[in-house]
C-alpha cells in the first residue's frame, strides 16, 4: 500500500486491526471470569480463593516472559524482510525458558503458596492447581512467540481463531471438570493445559497457512545445513537487550499484583474472594483496551520501518481517540451494572458487601489507565523498551510499595487507592517520555538508526 493511503485513513487502519484483537484479548479475562463465577458459586470461598491464588502465581511465572510476544510483535513489525528469522529465534528462545520454568518452579510451588499468604483451606487448592498448570508452560510460551509474530506481521485475525476457540474449549471443560466432574481447582487447571496445547496447535496450523516461507526457511536451512544465522550472536544479542527491559518491567508489573492478591488474602478469604472478582473485571478491561495497544505496536512499527513521521503520529493520535472512547465507555458500564455485574460472580452475600465498599476504586482506573496500555503499544511498536522498564521501575518501588506502606491501616482501600497510584504513575511516566521523544522529535531518527544497525548486523551474518 502507497505511503499516502496509509496516512489517508488512519482510524480505519487502527479500528481494523484492533477489533479482532479486541474479541480475542477479552476472550482471556473472560475465562477467567468463567473460573471465578463458576467456583464462586460453590458453597465454599476456599475454592475461588485457592484458584485466585494459584492463578495469580501462574499469571506470575508466565507473563514474566511475556516479552515474548512483545519483543517479537515490535522486531517483526520493524523489520524489511518479513521478520522471520526474529520469529524463529523468539521460539526457540520460547522452548528453552519453557522447561527451565518447569525445572526451577516445580520444587518451589510449597513455599510459593506460603508466600501468598494462603489460608489453611486454600493453600492445597491453590498447590494442586499450580501442580497441573506448569505441565504447558513450555507450550504457553511459545504460544507468546506466536501471537507476537502474528501481531507484527498486522495479521489480527489468527490471534482472534486461536484465543477464541481455545478458551471456548477452558469454558466448556471448566463446566465439565468442576461441575460436572467435581474436580474444583484441578479441574479449572486440566481445563487450562487443554486449551494452552489446542493454541498451540491450532497456532502452527494457522503459520503454515499465512506464511509458509517460515516452514521452507527451516527447511532449506536444515537441508543445507546453513547454521549460521542462528549461531551468530549479534541478532540473539539484540533480541536478548530488548527482551531483557520487558522481562524485568513485566516482573515488576507482576510482583505489583501478585502483592496486591497476597495482601487481600492476609485479610482474610472474603476480603481476597472479593478482590479475585474485582481484578477479573479489571482485565476485561485493560486487555479490552491492549486491543488498540497491540494495532499501535504494528503500525509504529511500519512507521519506523517506512521513516514516516506523519504516519506515526497519525497512528497514535487515532488509536488515541479509540481508546480514550472504549475507556470512557467500560467505566460508564461499570458505574450503572455495578450490582448486575457483581451477581453474576457470586451470590455469597459477604463477598458481594466487601466487593461493592471499593468498587469505586475499579470504575475510575479505566481513564486512567488506558494511557499506560496505549503508550505501551507506542514505545514496544518503536523499540523503546527500556524506557518502558524505567517508568515500571519508579511506579511500583518509588510508588506503589511506600503508599501501601503509609496506608496499611485503610485495610482493602489501602490496597487500592496504592494500585490506583501505580497506574496512574505508569501513564504520567510514559507520557513524559512520549512528549520528550516527540519534541525532540527523534522517534523516527532513533528507528531509521536501529534500522541501520539491524542492516549492518544482517550484512555481517551473511
């Protein structure tokens, strides 16, 4: 497509790869509001406790590599030449981390468990969970290395039939296995795996139909024995540099919530059941608005790739306004379905009450988080993870811990008001970063010299 028609309509380009992302991100927190509803109806707290635990233990341990998919969406989307190679370094950098998970986290999950501040009744709900969920957590990985290159390559519609018909296959399992199986917390775990392996495989499948010079690549280099591009260093090394900031930023990120799940559960099952409902509702959100964040990161990408200014800030500006909208629309939904929207995940009363005392604090994080999300997209789509990592850094160890600290005596809405300040220094963080780049305006000169580089560093590889 000529440059000019790719700035002509920029909130079409953006709605266009965004929607489909939108239907397969929801489809995530969607599953795991089915897990809450479904375990929140058992007459027992302990069993929606136990897998809000072990789930936020997972959440933990493999989105910690979630660079994977970032770290592939932006070098593919930045690249010349299809970005193949990144993709094939990303999964088997996606394979070895996999089972070096399962290796150190297996004999861990005890003490983990304890960390958490898990009551006597949940803990050995929350273990077996986390017993069964490691099983995949190879495949899981190379599920983000997959996802990111489809992203990348601007193909929203193979992230959408992957997500959506693997957690519609959790859903319909998780009624199987808990309900009507009465597995409780293992069965939401078996439901899992299944899903994470029928991603996976529907994933290869989607590959080879969309691309497959990936597939001839391995072919041709196996064959010819052409093992160089993968023992050269250089690209592994700035694969390495890059995924290296998200990793830690994305630790930092989860460290802020896994704290935040194991601070309600010290106060108590009903106040860590509430909470559980809440963060549900929360990811509906944000991975609503990651859809607008995910077309960002392609199309800064191509932006960077082509040298365009224009293009870039058309593409920012217009994802902007989308997502400003969505958010303002979620927080609307959540202000008027508060009392519909809580009944649906329990009908324990005492739940309910300790959900409804700090629902305020989840309606208002919407438009002010949708800054974070969105600038996320910019900086991933323009290979600026490190100030993505910096900005992570000041909010939860300059913000969020010392406000929890000065706030312990507010009891649940300490806990909040601290999670409302992290995502609102998140969102000031980025945006002081944004307006610098921009005045500056080195968004484009920085790309077309890491373009540069990644030229000099393919000519030296062959």
């Amino acid at each position: 497509m000529h440059q000019s028609q790719l700035e002509s309509q920029p909130l079409q380009r953006v709605w266009n790869l965004a929607w489909p992302m939108i239907l397969s991100n929801i489809s995530v927190p969607l599953l795991g509001a089915v897990d809450t509803a479904i375990l929140g109806h058992l007459p027992s707290p302990e069993y929606l406790s136990g897998v809000a635990i072990g789930a936020s233990v997972m959440s933990m341990l493999l989105w910690a590599f979630g660079f994977l998919r970032m770290g592939t969406t932006g070098l593919v989307a930045r690249s010349q030449e299809g970005g193949v190679e990144w993709f094939l370094r990303a999964l088997i950098l996606a394979l070895c981390l996999g089972f070096l998970l399962q290796l150190i986290a297996f004999p861990l999950l005890g003490l983990i468990v304890s960390w958490m501040n898990a009551s006597p009744e949940a803990a050995p709900h929350a273990l077996s969970y986390l017993q069964i969920r490691l099983i995949s957590a190879p495949v899981a990985l190379v599920n983000f290395a997959i996802l990111g290159f489809f992203i990348g390559r601007q193909d929203s519609r193979a992230p959408l039939y992957v997500l959506l018909a693997a957690n519609l296959l959790n859903i319909i399992l998780d009624f199987l296995f808990i309900l009507g199986l009465g597995l409780g917390a293992r069965g939401a775990a078996a439901a899992t795996v299944c899903a994470d392996f029928l991603a996976f495989a529907l994933g290869l499948y989607l590959l080879n139909r969309v691309d497959e010079s990936i597939w001839v690549s391995i072919s041709r280099q196996l064959h010819q024995r052409q093992f160089l591009p993968w023992i050269n260093r250089w690209p592994w090394l700035e694969l390495l540099h890059i995924n290296t900031d998200l990793f830690i930023r994305t630790c930092l990120l989860l460290l802020t919530l896994t704290f935040f799940t194991a601070q309600g559960a010290s106060q108590g099952d009903t106040v860590l059941a509430a909470n559980a409902i809440l963060l549900q509702l929360l990811m509906i959100t944000s991975y609503a608005l990651d859809g607008f964040a995910h077309a960002t990161e392609a199309l800064v990408g191509e932006s960077i790739a082509q040298k365009s200014n224009r293009l870039f800030q058309a593409t920012v500006y217009s994802a902007g306004i989308w997502a400003l909208g969505s958010a303002t629309g979620f927080t609307v939904i959540l202000l008027i379905g508060q009392s519909a929207i809580l009944s649906l995940f329990t009908d324990l009363n005492s739940v309910i009450i300790q959900a409804s005392q700090v629902y305020w604090w989840l309606c208002a994080l919407p438009l002010f988080a949708v800054w974070s999300y969105q600038l996320d997209g910019v900086f991933i789509g323009a290979g600026k993870s490190r100030q993505m990592r910096d900005t992570m850094f000041i909010a939860t160890i300059v913000v969020f811990f010392p406000s929890w600290w000065l706030t312990r005596d507010w009891g649940n809405h300490g806990i909040w008001f601290s999670l409302f300040l992290w995502i609102s220094a998140r969102s000031l963080g980025l945006v002081f970063y944004y307006r610098y780049y921009t005045v500056t305006d080195s968004w484009i000169q920085e790309g077309a010299r890491q373009d540069k580089e990644n030229t000099d560093t393919q000519s030296y590889k062959e």
